[in-house]
C-alpha cells in the first residue's frame, strides 16, 4: 500500500476537493479532529482530567516534534508560532558594536524587524539582492564577513519555493562565528531536516502548516549550547523559578528550552497537534519527502507545458512541497479553480499561485488542477486552452 493509499482515507475533504495549499492551513485530519473533540468533552465534564495532564501532554508533543526535528526534547520549546520563535532567538542575541546581520529573499519580516527595535544594539542589515533563486546562495556568501552576527533564511521560500541547502549556510556561518537562525514553516514535516547534523543554532516554525496540527501552536528550537548560555528574554512560572537557595532567594530557569515556556500553552492543540504529528511519523518524512517533491515536479513540469513561468526551481535538492507562478490574474483563477473543488492560494500584489501538496494528494489532483487552468484560459480568452 503506498503513502496516500495508507492517509488519504484520514482526510475527508479529499472526497470532494484537490486541497493543494498545505503550507498555508492544512485541512483537519480525522484523529486530529477527535483530539480536538474528545478535550472539549472532557473540558465539559471532567476538567481536572486536563488539569493532572498539562505538562505530560506538553513532553509528549516535544518528543514528536524532536523526532520531526531531528533534535532532542530538552532543545524545543513550545510557542504560539513562527514569529513568537523568531523573536525570541533574535532576542537573546546582544550583537556587538559594529555586527551585522545577512538576510536573503527568503527571510520573513519577523526574522529580521526584532534586530531593528529601537532598545537593541544597532545592527547593519546585509540583504542579497532579489534575481534568481540559484543566486541567492552565493549571494549571502558574498555577503558574510567576520562581522556577521547572524544569517537569517527560510528553509523553503513560500514565495518561490526555493530550498536551501542549510548545512552549507551552517558551515558558512560557523565559520564566522555566527548564527543560522532558519524559519522551517514551509519545510517542516515535508522534509526531512536533522538539526543537530546540519548545524542549524535556531530554528522556529508552526505547527498548522505541513505538521498537520491546528493554528496556534510553533516550536524554537534552540541548539543545546545556545539554550544554556543565552538568557531568557522574557520569565514565567512555566520557564523559571524562584531559587530558596541563596541569601533572599533569586529568579533561576530550568534547564533546556522549556525556559522560554513563559505561561500555559494551547492545551487542546496540543492533544491535537500530537495526532498531527503521529500521522508524519508513522509515514515518514523521507517518504512524504518524497511524495510531495514527486508531486511538484508533475506541478512543475505541466505548468511548463502551458507556457506559465514557474518561479520554482525544477532540480528536486532545490524545491520542496511549495510550487509558485505567475498568472495573470491570480486570485481570479485561484475562485475559478475553487468553484472546480481545487484549492490553490493567489496573491493579487504580484500576480502569484501558490501550490502546496501534501501526502494525501495524489497526480489526480495534481491533473485536476492543470485541467482547471486549462477551462480557466478557455473561458476568459475563449478557444481551445
């Protein structure tokens, strides 16, 4: 039985619809939503059941993501999302005088404003200039010297669905005693990533996107040497503790990253991010990798066909789940398609389609939405497509 043979039947939207954007909300598998439904009822009835569970619940959720991470527990610390991941790595680096930061076409706002409040260190903002994504790599070495603080990037760009190779970005920024600071909200849980073996130092993401969980949860991992020798930013009785043991006492954090953990988290999505994430490890990601980078490549290569310019590279190490395009009149096609039961996201600020398979897609989805571009072209410019 292969991959959507074995989960396809878990996500009942694909009964009717071509769901293509899972790097933008994936659609609520069934025991994701039995998660979410057996914590109400038992919030209704028996709301101490939770109570006794809070932090096994919350261990339990770090061990999946660990494992999806290819980190240990005691590296992850569970945030609200992304940005709240970003800012905190950013924060706890005080850059010194004369530091930089590079950035690339990749880099979301929220990884590089937190090093531009007015309270921080002044700090030279490097970006490599946009042009085509086989440039941008060359271009942060270009850009790096021994004063570079941090590199910032996303894993996989949302807006092309670029990949960066993050051990060759690692080595570069060891190499001037910096950080890679990476946001993996388009690449976690649609492949494979080893944090520890590629040398990342921060890494932020969510767990809405292809970790198959509900909005309101992220994760930062933080590499085990970082945790311990860069302060918290911010303290709560979930990350700290008050230390009876020296004179008067003193505010302490326990050890890892569960230091960053400043309150309580979102408890029923954490019970159904965990359904989420036992789905991605029961499959694999080196097969859902797989999948999804099969999928974009017929994505890629039927685009090509109709003459549509592809903003995503076609070499399978350079892409992941993310295909981008231009169209003329995005979000126009992107209703069409979706009156056709195919979901696709359109961005009207520069005329760009998004398309996001997942391990319950299948080529006929993939076919489905070519076709539909197809009758799209028909319809508004009349004649065979």
């Amino acid at each position: 039985m292969d991959l959507t043979e074995r989960f396809r039947p878990l996500f009942p939207i694909t009964e009717t619809r071509a769901y293509l954007f899972a790097g933008g909300l994936a659609p609520a598998a069934i025991p994701v939503k039995a998660a979410l439904d057996q914590w109400a009822d038992r919030w209704m009835f028996d709301p101490a059941y939770h109570r006794a569970r809070y932090f096994d619940e919350w261990r339990v959720l770090k061990g999946r993501l660990a494992a999806v991470l290819g980190a240990d527990p005691d590296e992850i610390a569970i945030v609200d999302n992304t940005s709240r991941g970003s800012n905190l790595a950013v924060q706890m680096i005080e850059p010194p005088p004369g530091a930089n930061i590079v950035t690339d076409p990749t880099s979301h706002p929220s990884a590089v404003w937190p090093w531009l409040l007015p309270n921080r260190g002044k700090v030279e903002v490097r970006a490599v200039s946009a042009g085509p994504t086989s440039t941008w790599t060359t271009g942060i070495e270009n850009l790096v010297d021994e004063h570079t603080i941090a590199v910032l990037v996303s894993h996989v760009d949302p807006r092309t669905g670029f990949r960066h190779d993050l051990s060759k970005l690692a080595e570069l920024t060891r190499d001037c005693g910096g950080y890679l600071i990476v946001d993996a909200a388009q690449s976690a849980g649609a492949v494979s990533i080893d944090a520890g073996g590629e040398g990342i130092d921060f890494m932020s993401g969510t767990l809405m996107k292809w970790l198959l969980g509900p909005p309101g949860l992220g994760f930062l991992y933080a590499r085990r040497g970082h945790v311990e020798s860069l302060p918290p930013p911010h303290v709560g009785y979930v990350g700290s503790y008050w230390n009876e043991g020296s004179a008067g006492g003193s505010l302490a954090f326990h050890s890892g990253a569960a230091r960053h953990e400043i309150g309580l988290a979102d408890l029923p999505g954490i019970a159904a991010a965990r359904r989420g994430l036992d789905i991605i490890l029961e499959a694999g990601i080196p097969a859902v990798e797989r999948h999804v980078v099969d999928l974009t490549g017929r994505i890629i290569e039927g685009l090509a066909e109709r003459g549509i310019e592809v903003l995503t590279p076609a070499a399978r190490v350079d892409r992941a789940g993310v295909v981008a395009f231009h169209f003329a009149g995005a979000v126009p096609l992107c209703r069409y398609l979706r009156k056709l039961g195919v979901d696709v996201w359109g961005y009207p600020e520069d005329d760009r389609v998004r398309a996001d398979p997942h391990l319950y897609n299948t080529s006929d989805d993939v076919e489905r939405l070519l076709a539909g571009i197809d009758a799209y072209k028909c319809s508004r410019f009349g004649g065979e497509p």
